[in-house]
C-alpha cells in the first residue's frame, strides 16, 4: 500500500490489518502517555484545499501522536479557481520533503492526480475528495461497527474479524456524499449488507452496479431491523439551488432519524453520522445524545483510525502490508 | 509552371494509377499522366500502395487566435492540418476577441493566407459575444472577404430556441448553416463527465446525454418549421443518431458530425482523472461509441470534424475540475477513422472520402475542396499509407499543445503527402514550407 | 531517519529472528531440556538477584519472550508459593519504538499488557529469546517509559549471540553463543513452533 486513495482499493485482508492496528493505536491512547516515538523524524503534511477543522485536527492529532513533524498547509479557496495550482502546491511540499500529504480538495480525484503525478514522492492520504471518497471516514466508521457489533456480539476480541452478516443502512444526500460511496465499497468488501436509503433525486444516476440495495423508504428499511443506521449530513450549501427536496421539513418528516423512529429499531442497533450534524434536520436531538448513537466515539476512532493509516503507509519500507519478514 | 507526378498512387483506395499534378490542377490520370508528365518535367512522388483521397475539410477546428495564442495559432493549427492531411479548416469562432463581427473573421482569414499551409476557412459567431442572447452581424460577416457560410456559437449553445429559430431563418439570405452545439445549459451546470455508472463511482458531477437530444430534437424540430438548414456539432450519444436518423427521414435539411474520439473513446477513460480525457460532449459509454459508428457507417452522421481543441499544458496538469474541455486532433483525426471504420470493415475510403473531405466541404459551401479525383479539378489533395502504423507523440506533433487523447496509443495509417491547389505542404510526411517549392 | 548498519555493511540487524522451517543444516544449539533447564536456572537466579520475588514482574517482548517470560513465571511460581504466576507476567510490543522501521516491511501490531499491579515501582524483567545488536531491548526501554517507572529494569535472554550494537548486557543468560553475523540463530518454542530447540544455521541471512 504506498497511497490510500479509495476505500475500494483495499482489500478484505488490508482493511482487516488497518482495523487490527488501528484497535493496537486505540490501546495506546487509553495509556498517560500517549505519544509513540515510531514517525519520529517523518514529516506528514496536511493539504486542505476545503475547510475542514474536524477533520485536519484529526489527522494533525494522528500524526502528532506518532511523533511526526506536522506541516499544515491551507489553500482555502484556490481550490477549484485558477491561481494556486494543485502542482505548485505539491512541488513546494516535497521541496520541504514531505514524507506523506493527507490531501482533503473541493474537487473529485484531486488525491489521484497527486498521486500518480509525481509532484510528490511522499505517501498521499485522501482525506475527502469533493464528492467522490472519503476512505479514512468509511474505515473508522467499519472500526466504530467492529468494536459494538462484532467483539461484543460474540463476547471475543474483534482482532482479525471482518463485519460479515451485518446490515448497515446509509440515509440521506448520497449523492452528493464521500462518505456514502468510501462505507458502500468498504463495508461490502468486509462482508456486510448495505442499504442506501434517499429521495431519488439524491441517488446518482448509475448506482445500479454499486454493491449495495438502494430504498426510498425509510420506515420500510428500519423495520427490517439492521445493526447500523448511519445517518449522512444534509449539505444545505448543495441544496439552497438544487431544488432536491421540497422543503427541510418534507425531508425530515420521511429521512430524519427522530426518537420516534429510533424506538422501533432493534435494542442493539446503533447509530452513526459522519458530523458535522444538522440537528433537527436530519436527525432529532434525541436520537443523536441517546445511548446508541455512538458519534461522538467515532471522533476518537477516527485518530486511531488515521494513526494506523499513518504508521501502515510511513512505518514499513515500501513492500505490501502484512508481509512478515 | 510546377508539376507533379504521383506514381502507383490508389484513388479512394482503388487500382493503382498515376497522377499527374500541373499549375494546381489534376492535369492527366493513369496512362496518360506518365507521358504527359514528361513534357512538364514533373517531380515524381512515389506513391506506391499509397491511398490517395481528396484534400480532407474539417468543419471543425479550434485555431485559438486571435486571444490565446499560447494554445495555437493560426499558422501552427494550419501545419498540425495540413500534416493530418487536411486542406481546408473552419476556424471556430470562440477566440478572444469573439469571432462575431467582419473585422475579426478577415483577421482570421489573413492569417490563414498568410500561413499559407491549408485554406482557413472562419465560422462566425451566431451571436454577439456568444452570449446566445443578439444575432451576430451575420449578413457582415458572409459578404465579407472571408465569405463565412458556416455560424456557430461552438463551446456554448444557442439555448434560447427563439434566438435559434431567428439565426435558423436568417442564415437561409446567404445559404449559410447554423452549427449547433447542442447542450442544454441547465442540465449540465457544473457536469464534468458523462453522466452514468462511471460518474456514479466517481463523483463527478454527471452530463446526461439528455441534455445534447433535448436540444438535437428541438432543432431539428425548429428547422423544419422555418425550413432552413441545421448541422449539429459533435453528436456524441445513441439517441442523438437516432433523432438525426428520424429528422433525415423525414425531409429535414439536417447534417451531423460525429468526432474522432467520439467514435474510439469511451469514458472508462475518465476512471484515472485524467484531464486529458475531459472533453465536451464528454466521452460517452461504448453503447454510443457503437451507435456513433454505425450512424457515420449508414449516412445518418455525414462527417467527421475533429474539434481539435488546443490548451496550454497547465489548463491539463492539474485536477479534473479545474481542467479545460477539448483534445487536439487534427494529426490523428484520419488515422483514428481509419482504426474505427476502415480497418473494422464499416467504412472504404471512398466512404472516408466523403465524411472527411467532400461532406464538409459541401455543408461548409467550401467550392473547391472536397472536390473529385477528376482530370481538371483543383489539386487538393491526400496520400495515406494504410499500412504504416505509429505511436502517437504529443511533442513531435506540430500543434502547440500536447493535449491529445491518444498519447501512446499505436494508430494505424499515416499521412505521406498533402497538396494544397497542386502544391506540397507535407512530403514524406514532412512539413514542406511554402516558400520552398 | 538513518538507520544504522551492522558491521558488514548489510542493514540493521533485527534482534527477532524470522520465521522459517529447519533447513537442512541447522545445528541444534539447545535442545527441549537444555532449555529447560536454562529456564529454571535463571528463574533462580532472578530470585537470588532479587531476594526473592516480591515486587518482580516479567515482561516478554513480543513475540517469543510472551511464552519465555509466562514459562520464567512459573519458575518463580514453583519456588515461592505466595507468587501467583499469572499475575506477574505481561507482555511488550514494542513495534511501535523501533528505530529501524523505514528498513523492515510493516509489521502488524501485537498488544502490550502489563501485569495486573501495573509497573510502578516495581522490579521489571525484560524476557526475550535472543539478544543481538540490543536495539529491541533499547526500544523496549523506550517503551516502558511510556508506560510507568520501575524501580528497576533487568534483563533476561536464552540465547547472547553478541555483536551488540548498543552498551547493553543482560542480567540472565541461558547461554553465550558466539556467533557469525552471517549466521542465523533460531528459536522454536512448543506454543509458537510445536517444539523446543534453538538452531543455528550457519547458511547466511535469509530474507
């Protein structure tokens, strides 16, 4: 693995091995100390195009506690307008000898033009790429699943296990969202069912080969009872021209995950959403701070995650992963 | 006086024969041209085995001057043509200035005059700025030395029907064509591909082919009730064919192009991010790549136009988003027709004769190109070598940009000779400079 | 981050030998019993060092040390009744510290777990299978650093190969085996390889 790209890209036994260390990452966190000397003089750069402190401050924290030299570098508005080019951008940093660039950029495949260009030696990290993925979002997403529905399930650790038999429902802009096509790929490639549930005009055209089941209904799809519903955020910047919906409430009255809704689901179901969180719009108050809404957990998972990203892409010389000397 | 005398050459790829060229005509076919040629000490040009065609036409071209001169020029464009084969261009008209008043497309004209390796022959503006809002001065632009007979917003279309329906009747004053870029605006704010499984995957923002048959329907539709002549630009989806291909059977004047990397790419091609694959019409699926050949095949597409589309390296090096439309073409059109419908079997080169050189040139009321292979018609003229086949390099090509799709791909057939009114401007697949012979 | 080299020139030298099926050649160094007995000596040795074992815990470094140092415990265990074996062993990765791994192919991560009283103040033994250039022991240091403060830090290996890359020595040795660098010393333990044996081959390297 020398760039994380796509979620797709992965296979069963790599995802397997990033959420295997990523629970080892996990365990270091739960210590006083909690910085690990291993990318000690490597030099991970962060290089947002879009503004996203979330998710910055996560990869920063990741890098950070791994010992890395961090380089934030941010390009806020010269994304998709001429001017500051992505090329210009990439040879600078790889003039300060940037080990890795976790790149997060308005426009879709921005991460794969880096990485195939050669304006950069370094390891490229997509960090969410307009609206095509989001593949560190999708594995801490599987990581936050394995921890509450596999290990506790089965009463075992979850190291080595993938997400097999379980059902995921994914509701709302899919459209438009990373997160959506990152958790589709991943979560089929460790073995779960996926359900896409939206209002068609938020279905792309050409989702018949995705792997997953797409629905229009939500209260049809919550009755079947899945394991995960996983709650996508309702951008109302891509909204206030699309003309996608009617109105906020019509979408909330049939998308919205309410305490009504949340009732009739299974007592183990949990619920996710990538955040930032429209509350009130796609999902109540109630079913955010309920018990099962395990959000806030999925931040922390999230610098585990990236932890393991780092350490799996810098660490090792370049030969595949899980090769044992 | 200069003659020349092409030996074993293959008129549309039939039995060989000679060729003699004198003072910008064809002077003497077969037998005769041999003895003749003796007379008027002729050069010889040893084509042997090589496919001779009429002077191509390309209807569309991008020569991006007057205004982005970094991209193209009229005197580079006019060599990438006349090394691809061609003898006539049409100069669209979204340079900077806007191709939309007399003063402009002379400019163009001179320019090409002045390069002196194919005839240039300007479009003209349909509208003022291209804003598809006021008529452009079109009558102007006709009557002037440049003689435009060919008017088209290309890069934007003319959305407002009423404004298509006036330029439609207008244009039949001076029997010129209005050639459509057919894309309905509102469906394609912010597209950036096909819009499709592939886009799906992606996340690029999708092209529904909707949105080129809406306006290819609505204007075949327009043209019937004023009469008048249509041509759409760069059909690029099954469904358009299938409009034109109901239009033509119904009576309506309507002629359709289709490009070279409509009928060889599809937008698999986009999966890499690549910009040099981004184009507008995008690539489409192989349905359409298939229903675009067999359209060119039965006569429902009557061209071939390369909407060769210069730009300057960084409108490429950079994220898809951020990139240019547009491929060059001009130096692979032939060998890329001759991939997809020659050596297929679809197509003969009498068929390539007449979608490269003779189509366009009718449709363009271009009166000396397109011409037949006929004792005392103008020497424009094509030797092809079917055989020959070539990597495609986009830094030993002559156009100022290296934009073109086809970037390492091995295509068949090679240009050799062009004659432009019986004088070379390629040799041996060489430019020839017009001073020098 | 330059990694250092070993004295031939050829790359660190990780202390941890990798896993490969017996070749032909290989020369028995220690047999099951030998090591048995090694074991059992040591573990009276850490007793005599130590006056005892209150306040000693046995720390394996992953991955042969795990077992060694469980197998040490109940050593110490037999011997002074009031040990309970499984409380006193933990283990260590420490993958995390090592300072050669830009050279190596990334390793999947173990889990360290300390003994049930944690380490503070304690007497730490350090149990691995084969002490070489030091540079596991130095990174295992680093980590238990991070993890508490012993109030000491020993060292128990089966097998001293030498060529020390660092100024470290083990307290505990079940045996000194001078050695080639360009020979490999193989550690096989019943719960990881089926058998007891420490092999030396003696047909260079191997990657």
């Amino acid at each position: 693995m020398k760039h994380l790209l796509s979620a797709g890209d992965l296979s069963r036994d790599e995802a397997v091995l990033i959420l295997d260390t990523a629970a080892a990452m996990a365990a270091t966190q739960e210590r006083a100390i909690k910085k690990l000397p291993t990318l000690r003089g490597r030099t991970v750069v962060n290089l947002f195009f879009e503004d996203s402190t979330r998710t910055r401050i996560s990869f920063e924290t990741a890098a950070k506690r791994l010992s890395a030299d961090v380089i934030n570098f941010s390009a806020r508005g010269s994304s998709v307008s001429k001017g500051e080019s992505l090329k210009d951008t990439a040879l600078t940093l790889q003039a300060m000898g940037a080990d890795a660039v976790v790149i997060r950029h308005s426009a879709s495949g921005a991460p794969h033009v880096l990485a195939r260009s050669g304006w950069t030696r370094g390891a490229v990290l997509n960090a969410g790429d307009g609206t095509h993925q989001h593949p560190t979002q999708a594995l801490l997403d599987a990581f936050t699943l394995r921890r509450h529905l596999v290990g506790r399930r089965h009463g075992t650790d979850a190291a080595g296990q993938d997400l097999a038999g379980l059902h995921v429902v994914i509701v709302g802009d899919v459209l438009h969202s990373r997160v959506a096509r990152s958790n589709v790929e991943l979560l089929h490639t460790l073995g779960a069912r996926v359900t896409l549930v939206a209002p068609p005009t938020l279905v792309p055209v050409g989702v018949e080969p995705w792997t997953c089941e797409v629905a229009y209904g939500l209260d049809d799809v919550l009755a079947t009872g899945p394991d995960a519903v996983m709650m996508l955020r309702i951008q109302r910047e891509r909204m206030a021209d699309g003309g996608f919906f009617p109105s906020p409430r019509e979408y909330t009255r049939s998308y919205g995950l309410d305490a009504r809704r949340l009732a009739r689901l299974p007592e183990h179901t949990i619920v996710l959403h990538p955040g930032p969180m429209n509350r009130g719009l796609e999902i109540s108050a109630d079913a955010a701070d309920s018990p099962r809404a395990v959000i806030v957990e999925q931040v922390g998972n999230g610098v585990a995650v990236r932890m393991a990203a780092l350490y799996l892409l810098l660490a090792g010389a370049d030969r595949p992963t899980g090769e044992t000397e | 006086m200069t003659a020349y005398l092409l030996t074993g050459a293959r008129p549309l790829g039939e039995e060989s024969t000679d060729v003699l060229v004198v003072d910008g005509q064809i002077a003497a076919l077969g037998a005769t041209a041999a003895d003749t040629a003796v007379d008027t000490a002729a050069e010889r040009v040893d084509a042997t085995g090589l496919v001779l065609l009429p002077g191509l036409v390309d209807l569309h071209t991008h020569l991006r001057e007057p205004g982005r001169e970094d991209a193209e020029t009229v005197a580079s464009g006019s060599r990438a043509a006349a090394l691809g084969g061609y003898t006539c261009v049409h100069a669209m008209a979204n340079t900077s200035p806007v191709a939309d008043t007399a003063g402009v497309v002379e400019q163009v004209w001179q320019l090409g005059r002045d390069a002196g390796y194919v005839d240039v022959r300007p479009v003209g503006a349909v509208t003022v700025g291209l804003a598809g809002e006021r008529l452009a001065e079109l009558g102007a632009m006709a009557q002037s030395h440049a003689a435009v007979r060919v008017f088209s917003d290309d890069g934007r279309c003319v959305a407002d029907p009423v404004v298509m329906r006036r330029a439609l009747e207008y244009a039949k004053a001076f029997d010129a064509v209005i050639a459509q870029h057919a894309q309905e605006p509102r469906l394609t704010a912010h597209a950036q591909m096909h819009e499709g499984v592939v886009s799906a995957e992606l996340g690029l923002a999708g092209w529904p082919a909707v949105a080129e048959e809406a306006i290819v329907a609505r204007d075949v539709l327009l043209a019937e009730h004023v009469g008048s002549r249509l041509h759409v630009l760069h059909l690029s989806t099954a469904g358009s064919v299938e409009i034109v291909r109901w239009a033509k059977t119904r009576g309506i004047d309507v002629t359709a192009e289709a490009t070279p990397h409509h009928l060889y790419l599809t937008d698999e091609l986009v999966r890499g991010y690549d910009p040099r694959f981004k184009v507008n019409p995008p690539l489409r699926t192989a349905v359409d790549v298939e229903a675009v050949r067999a359209g060119l095949a039965d006569g429902t597409i009557d061209i071939v136009g390369t909407d060769h589309a210069p730009h300057p390296r960084e409108d490429k090096d950079c994220e898809w988003a951020a990139a240019a439309f547009g491929m060059t073409g001009l130096e692979t059109a032939l060998s890329v027709v001759q991939a997809a419908m020659v050596d297929t079997g679809r197509m003969t080169w009498a068929d390539v004769a007449r979608v490269m050189s003779v189509g366009p040139a009718r449709i363009g009321r271009v009166a000396d190109q397109g011409r037949p292979l006929a004792v005392g018609e103008p020497a424009n003229l094509t030797l092809v070598d079917p055989a020959a086949r070539r990597t495609v390099l986009p830094g030993e090509q002559a156009t100022a940009s290296v934009n073109t799709p086809f970037a390492g791909m091995e295509l068949p057939g090679r240009v050799v000779a062009t004659f432009l009114h019986g004088r070379p401007t390629v040799l041996d697949g060489r430019l020839v400079r017009p001073g020098d012979r | 981050m330059v990694a250092p080299s070993d004295p031939q020139g050829r790359g660190p030298v990780p202390d941890d030998q990798p896993r490969q099926n017996p070749v032909d050649d290989a020369r028995t160094i220690l047999t099951a019993d030998d090591m048995a007995r090694a074991l059992v000596r040591i573990g009276h040795e850490i007793l005599e060092r130590n006056k005892g074992a209150d306040d000693v815990v046995l720390l394996g470094v992953l991955t042969r040390g795990g077992p060694l140092a469980r197998r040490l415990a109940r050593v110490v265990a037999d011997v002074e009744d009031q040990v309970d074996a499984d409380a006193v062993v933990g283990v260590l990765d420490v993958t995390m510290h090592r300072d050669d791994l830009a050279d190596q192919p990334t390793r999947a991560l173990g889990t360290t777990s300390l003994p049930r009283g944690g380490i503070d103040s304690k007497v730490v033994v350090l149990v691995d299978d084969v002490l070489y250039s030091g540079r596991t022991i130095r990174a295992a240091l680093d980590a238990l650093n991070d993890l508490g403060r012993p109030r000491a830090v020993q060292l128990a290996v089966l097998v001293d190969r030498g060529h020390r890359q660092l100024p470290i020595r083990a307290d505990y040795v079940g045996k000194n085996l001078p050695t080639a660098a360009d020979e490999r010393v193989r550690v096989l333990l019943a719960e990881t390889d089926g058998r007891d044996a420490v092999l030396l081959d003696s047909n260079g390297r191997q990657r």
